[in-house]
C-alpha cells in the first residue's frame, strides 16, 4: 500500500440519482482533498460528471446486473481490478455488486467495507440472504441508528463492527444565507406558482413506498377543512420509467377535485431553492426511510418537515412529545395516516409570521449543527485509517482548514 496516496475502491450500480450515489461521489471528494486516489466502479449516469469534476476516477463495469452468473463474472473482473490498480480498500454501497465486491476483495485479501444505505425489505429466506451481504463488511456503515438496529437485529452483527454515520448536507451548497432571491423566482416560475402562494413540496422519487397517493389523500382532505387556504402541492422527482403510478397520482388528483393544485415537476436541478421556498416539505413515507437526507437538506435551507414517525425521520427532526412545541422543527405523523398529515400541514401552513421564522431558524440550526457534509465524510476517511493505518481522515481535516483560509465565505 502506498501510505502517502492510497487508493479506495468504491462499488455504485449506477451514478443517475439517490443518496448512495450522492455520498459515492462526496467520499471521492473527501478522498482527493486527503492526497487519496478515489476510484468508482459503475455503468455511469448523470451524475458522472460530478464524480469526475470532484476528482474521482470512473472504472466502467456492468455492475447494476441481478444475474447470479454476471455477478460471479463481476466479481473476477474486480479482482483483476484491484491487482491491477493497486487498490488498497474495496467499499460496496449497493447489494448486488456488494457480492461482486465481497468475492474479489476477499480473493485479494483487501479490507471489505459497505454501507447499509437502505432498510431493504425482507420477505423470505432467500431474500435475507441476498441482503445479508451488506452487513458483511469488516466495518459496515449504518446511516443511522436506526440502520445499526435492524443491521443487529437482522443479522446478528456485532457491535464493534457497525459505525453509525449520518449523512451530511452540503453546508455550502445548502446555505440560506448565500440563497439569492432570483433562484428562488426562477423555481417559482418554472412550477408556476405565484410569489405569494405557499407550497408545500414533496421531493422524493416517484414510488409507492414514498406515500405520494397518501399525500394527495391529506391534500384533498385540507381542501375540505380549509377552503380558504391558499396552497400549491409540488411533487418533485423522478418516475424513474413508473409511467403507469406517475398517470395513477395525475388520475388521483383530478378525481379528488385537485386539479391544478397538484403538480409532477419531475426532476428539481436546484434543490436549495426549491427547499427555501417551501412552506413545508412531507416526507410521507409509508415504508420505514433508513435516513432520509430529504429531511435535513430541507431543515437547513428553513423549511419546516412532516415526516412519518417509521425508521429514522424521528432522529433528525425535532418534534412533540419529545420535545416541546416551543423547540419544534417540524411533524411527525403515523404512516399512512391522511388525516394526521391533514392535521400537520393546516398547522404548518397557518403558523404566524413570527412563528414561521422561529421555526425557520430552529430547523436550520439544527441541521447545521448534527447534519454536517463534513463530519460525515471525515467520519468515513476514518473508517478506512482505522483498516489500513493511514491518516487521511487528519489530512482531510487539514486540507478542509487550508481552504477555509483562502476562502473562509464560500460562495
């Protein structure tokens, strides 16, 4: 291993869009700025360029395959990879080409780590054991502590194997303060929705698990119980090829006499502006969410959340009875349950102005203070130290401080 600049493998399917895919390319980053050679395996996509322009390397390997016998080839291909290029750690973030990874770092005899991303569903035996490769890591990585249970409790893995790693927001990209007004007109303006009208915003792919059809449910709800509110309901996010449930939330709509109140945006490129002019964002899953980035990005640009009170949404926003309402930053609903999300967002919505903006404060305080893009990326560079005895997580840290100095407001 070459100490001075070692070189970390990471295993991605795809690079198109997601929260696995959005730390891959944030651990690369964090790798560069540490002196570090960041290498992605994966078929590509549209954040590619990203990746690229943070410095990491592409390796292209039909890695997003569920075929027993193509994983198996996968699996040579990466140890010949490895070999090949000097890998000094391999980290899997994704369960079929974990399996791939598994095999190939093992034959190489190379530190193995993943990151359990999700809360993976478990309907059988067979099922269980596919998922079974993300909790076999030297060290794995729970998103949360919620992650880390079900990691436990699943499969049994010890304690001293499991790091618990929030993800982190952008605290540049994601800053209310450098937010200029005319982006957020220009999102306005694309969604066609006035400057005066509140919007409540939805910002999750499109997928029954994410509780869109429940949302429109409440929506048609707060219409009846508040007809003179004022609202526009935004759904950001893609389909991802789920034609058929994107016509069914349209369809929806219509027939609960919504109309144009409802609107499918598709994908959202500045998600900091679409975040700061929401009055309120629902995150209205009915499926636990193993972290749920959604929720902090949203907090930290001033938004208010309502999130189901399943998986880890309870960790990152402030909510009654655990805390009193006077320290709130925002809902937590059961899943499924329209009539409580009714009930949250009529209060979001009919907050005072004083309230709204103590509120905006407390949530964005909140966020910046635990949900930090860089504790979360030298918590990982600190897993890797801890396998190969290297310092990168040190270098970053020092790097990070360098740019400070040359930069202290990053625009």
């Amino acid at each position: 291993m070459a100490a001075d600049r070692p070189t970390i493998l990471q295993i991605i399917p795809q690079l198109d869009t997601g929260g696995a895919e959005l730390s891959a390319i944030e651990i690369a980053g964090a790798l560069v700025s540490a002196g570090a050679r960041a290498l992605v395996a994966t078929e590509g996509g549209r954040m590619a360029d990203a990746l690229t322009a943070a410095g990491g390397e592409i390796i292209a390997l039909p890695l997003a395959t569920k075929n027993p016998i193509q994983i198996y080839a996968n699996a040579a291909r990466l140890a010949w990879l490895i070999e090949a290029e000097g890998v000094d750690l391999v980290h899997a973030r994704s369960r079929a080409p974990a399996w791939s990874a598994l095999w190939a770092a093992r034959r190489t005899k190379r530190p193995f780590v993943t990151t359990y991303h999700g809360a993976y569903s478990e309907n059988g035996p067979l099922k269980r054991a596919y998922n079974r490769v993300m909790a076999k890591g030297d060290v794995v990585i729970a998103n949360s502590a919620y992650t880390a249970g079900l990691i436990r409790a699943r499969y049994g893995t010890p304690e001293s194997r499991v790091r618990i790693i929030h993800r982190g927001v952008d605290e540049v990209a994601f800053n209310p303060a450098t937010l200029s007004g005319d982006r957020i007109a220009t999102v306005r303006a694309a969604w066609g929705v006035a400057a005066d009208t509140p919007i409540i915003l939805q910002a999750a792919r499109l997928t029954r698990w994410k509780g869109q059809t429940v949302l429109i449910d409440a929506l048609a709800r707060l219409a009846v119980e508040q007809p003179g509110l004022p609202w526009v309901a935004i759904l950001a996010g893609d389909d991802q090829g789920r034609t058929a449930y994107r016509d069914e939330l349209r369809a929806k709509a219509e027939a609960l006499g919504l109309g144009d109140r409802v609107r499918l945006v598709g994908h959202v490129g500045d998600m900091p502006a679409a975040f700061a002019t929401a009055a309120v964002t629902v995150i209205a899953s009915i499926e636990p969410e193993a972290f749920g980035r959604t929720a902090v990005e949203a907090q930290r640009m001033g938004s208010p959340v309502i999130a189901t009170r399943i998986g880890a949404p309870p960790e990152t926003v402030l909510a009654t009875p655990e805390v009193a309402a006077d320290a709130r930053t925002g809902w937590l609903v059961p899943p499924g349950d329209a009539s409580a999300l009714a009930m949250a967002l009529t209060g979001a919505l009919t907050l005072s102005a004083p309230q709204r903006s103590s509120l905006a404060q407390r949530a964005t305080s909140h966020a910046a203070a635990r949900f930090t893009l860089d504790a979360m990326r030298r918590a990982t560079l600190s897993v890797y130290d801890g396998l190969l005895g290297t310092t990168l997580a040190g270098r970053f840290d020092a790097a990070y401080s360098d740019a400070r100095l040359v930069d202290p407001q990053p625009k």
